[in-house]
C-alpha cells in the first residue's frame, strides 16, 4: 500500500445529489479495491486559474488514501470516461502507507496551521483569486547597514 | 541623495521564508503561499529575487508546477498587465 492524494474537479453545475454520487463513487471505486481512505475533503466551488473544458468554475473534491498502484490505476481510468470530471491529480505521497503516521502528522499539522492563522490574524480574508500585491519585487531593499559599499 | 541608496554591491542576502518559519509549509493546494511567489503574470520568481534556499526554491517550483495542472494557479495571466 502506498500512501496518495488525489485532488480532482468536478463539474461545478451538477446538482448536490450528483456531486455526492459522484465523490460516493471514486471513493467506492477505492475502498472496494481494499484501499484506505484517510480524509475526503469536499473543498467546493472555486473559482479555476484557467479555462478548463469550458469551466469557470469547478467543484475540488480531494482523497487521501493508501491504496494499492493497481487500484489507483483503475481509479483514474475511470475519472478519464466519467465526463462528470473535469481534471484530476494524483501525487504519491509516500511509498509506505502508515495510518497511524498519518493520523499524528495530521495533529501536528494542524497545531502549526492554527499557530500560523493566529499569528495571521491581522486579517486577510479568504478569497482566492485576489491579486494580492505582495512586496515581491525588491528583496535587497530593506535597509542594512553592514555593507558599507554606498558612495 | 536617496535616489542612489539602492546602488549597491551586494545587499545581504534575505533569508530563505521557509527555512526561517518552519510552519510555513510548501503545499500544492495552498495557491495563496504560492501566489506570493509569482509574478502577477503567473510565473515563478527566480530564486535570486525570492530569497529563497535550493531546496525550498526546488520544493516550491514542483508545488507550483502542481497547482498550475489542477488550475489552482494559472500558467499565464491573461488580465492585469
């Protein structure tokens, strides 16, 4: 077993109902091969960077899971006929599944996340596509003294 | 003479972000970090711009890379410019 992810997009305008069946059934495609499922994340409609077979927008649904090469194979054989799914991802997170590593990892995680979001807290709003103007450009301007090469 | 200030040999080097705060993490599916490290264009910002170490630098291309495929940032920005 090895330990996956798979981030995937599904057509924004289907119904609740449909959108459901459609997580019920990748996620059944999965576990019916005997594969671990960690987490299934429905992160919703989102606004894409980009164009994606006519889609502004697109519904993100991810899996994390171990699960056997073969069973991931089959998965995404399917997600390439289910016209219902726009795009998808997999990235192989690791070689070994350890349900246990991961539980604790994710704990770990999620301890870091919320000490960044409270340290964020000077609030910025949750809305991705807002160009953020961030002071990117000039990296060497913040004043230091020490090298002393200034006419 | 504040116009000539920025002519300077080396400034020092800004430390790498990721090694500086260690729960910044690089992650594929979090297009807000990564945005930070793009052009508005939607290009990655060279290494000797952002400051940041080889291997995060590394990381963070492949993360970024990662997002364009699953259209979480894009490949070219057409708007903006």
């Amino acid at each position: 077993m090895r330990h996956y992810e798979t981030l995937f997009i599904i057509n924004p305008d289907l119904s609740e109902e449909e959108t459901a069946s459609v997580v019920e059934k990748f996620s059944t495609i999965l576990t019916d091969r005997g594969s671990n499922m960690v987490k299934v994340d429905q992160w919703g409609r989102r606004r894409l960077a980009y164009e994606v077979k006519k889609f502004n927008k697109g519904f993100y649904v991810l899996f994390e899971y171990g699960a056997t090469p073969e069973a991931v194979a089959e998965m995404e054989r399917i997600f390439k006929i289910d016209e219902r799914v726009i795009r998808y991802m997999t990235v192989k997170k690791d070689d070994l599944f350890d349900a246990e590593a991961i539980a604790r990892a994710e704990a770990e995680a999620a301890a870091k996340a919320a000490a960044r979001a409270a340290r964020a807290e000077s609030g910025q709003d949750e809305d991705d596509d807002e160009e953020e103007e961030a002071p990117r450009r000039r990296r060497d301007e913040d004043d230091d003294e020490e090298d002393g090469d200034e006419e | 003479m504040p116009g000539i200030r920025r002519k300077r040999g080396f400034g020092r080097r800004k430390v790498c972000r990721f090694c500086a705060d260690s729960s910044l993490i690089i992650d594929y599916k979090d297009p807000r970090t990564l945005r930070y490290f793009t052009t508005e264009r939607g290009k990655i910002i060279p290494r000797r711009i952002s400051g940041c170490c080889a291997r995060h630098q590394r990381e963070l291309t492949e993360a970024i890379k990662r997002a364009r495929q699953i259209a979480l940032l894009p490949f070219a920005a057409s708007g903006g410019v």
